[in-house]
C-alpha cells in the first residue's frame, strides 16, 4: 500500500501519492492495437516475469512467428536472478509450451538501448531478416521502449507496436514489484522521456501538463530514487 510521505510540498496521503502514480503509469502506456501478426514478438526482460508470460501467450495465441527475448543483468536484477533476464524468461516461455526452435535469446544487454541494439546485431548474425515486431514490455515502460526503438534500431522501415501485461495501476504492484520501487521507476522514467532525446537515445515525446505536475509532486515527496 502506497505510504503517506512528507516532502518539499508537505504532507501527501496516500491516496495523493496513489492518484499521482496513476497519472504517470497511464501516461507511460501507448494502448497500441495488435493489429496483425508480426515477424517476432520481442520481450525486453526485466524484474517482472508476467512480461515473460505476456510475450509467450501472444506467441501461443498466433501472433509472431518467433518469440525473442533479450536481457543480461540490469540494476534490479543482479542480485535477484542468478542467470541472464533473457534466460529465465526463456524458461518460463518454455515452461508454457513455446517450441524451442521458435525462441532466441539476447544475453548480454544491460539497458533499453542495448536491448534494441544488441538484438539487431544478433538477428544480422543469424541471417534472420524481420521487419515487424510487437514489444513487450513493463506497463509503465512501453512509451520508452517506444521512443528508444524508433531512435536506435537502424531499420527506419520496421513496423513496430508495443504491449505489456494489461494490469490497471491498482493491479499491478506485487511482492516482486513493490509500489515504491515502481512508482520510484516510473518518475525516473519520465525524466528520461524528457532528456534523453538531447542525448540520442530516444526520439522525442510530449509530455503533458498534468503528467509533469504529478512527477514534480511525487519528487517532492521523496519519489527519486530512481532519477538519471
């Protein structure tokens, strides 16, 4: 349950801080349709195994013709998994009855960047030529998946549409993603929708008024553990 907090604004409840989070966690979802089936279905790996699950049931029900996943240890990983994101992702997918033949595996990316970027390498190497994928990411990352695909995969042509496990706000933290590391996340995140396009690394992305205001106030709650 999202704790009351004192900052800079003063005294918040939780349900201020809650209504805040809502703000930015919508604000971060794209809600693209699943128009039609791609080439791959790309998972960009993390903490959060129902991503996992979500990238495999979209394989399962016809979506792609390969189911990729790609991740090797980031900052909320390495000390939680005990082998690459991509791998125990990859296990959960086989755990649901997606062929082996049907799956790669990036092992080695640290960061959105390099997952886009260390998976085109991967599919040059493989002589897999894909022109459309579906991203599978957290909920409150599709927009920077968005913005970091669409900058750095060489392929201007591509065809991409992004999607995440289809969990409300008040749905989605649980014991493995807690509120405040996912609120915390979520500030930090849109920090870098804001200045990451000045470095290169994303294309570049409106933000609202009211997003911006909800991510100040959350700041001064105390929410910046997570700030680039």
């Amino acid at each position: 349950m999202t704790r009351g907090t004192l900052g800079a604004a003063g005294i918040r409840s939780a349900s201020d801080v809650s209504r805040d989070a809502g703000i930015l966690y919508d604000y971060h979802q794209l809600r693209m349709p699943l128009a039609r089936k791609v080439d791959a279905i790309f998972c960009l790996c993390s903490l959060d195994k129902r991503v996992a699950e979500r990238a495999a049931r979209l394989f399962l029900d016809g979506y792609g013709n390969y189911l990729i996943f790609s991740g090797g240890a980031g900052k909320l990983t390495q000390d939680r998994f005990n082998k690459p994101e991509a791998q125990v992702f990859a296990d959960i997918a086989l755990g649901m009855g997606v062929p082996q033949n049907k799956l790669l595996t990036e092992p080695l990316s640290t960061n959105t960047g390099e997952n886009v970027r260390f998976t085109y390498t991967m599919l040059q190497d493989s002589d897999l030529q894909l022109s459309s994928f579906i991203l599978v990411q957290k909920p409150y990352m599709e927009r920077r998946t968005y913005a970091t695909f669409k900058k750095q995969w060489p392929d201007p042509n591509t065809e991409i549409m992004v999607t995440s496990p289809q969990l409300k706000w008040n749905e989605y933290p649980n014991s493995d993603n807690p509120e405040e590391l996912v609120i915390n996340i979520a500030v930090g995140d849109l920090i870098r929708i804001r200045d990451y396009p000045s470095k290169g690394f994303q294309i570049h992305q409106d933000i609202p008024h009211d997003v911006w205001q909800a991510a100040q106030r959350l700041i001064q709650a105390g929410y910046d553990k997570h700030l680039p």
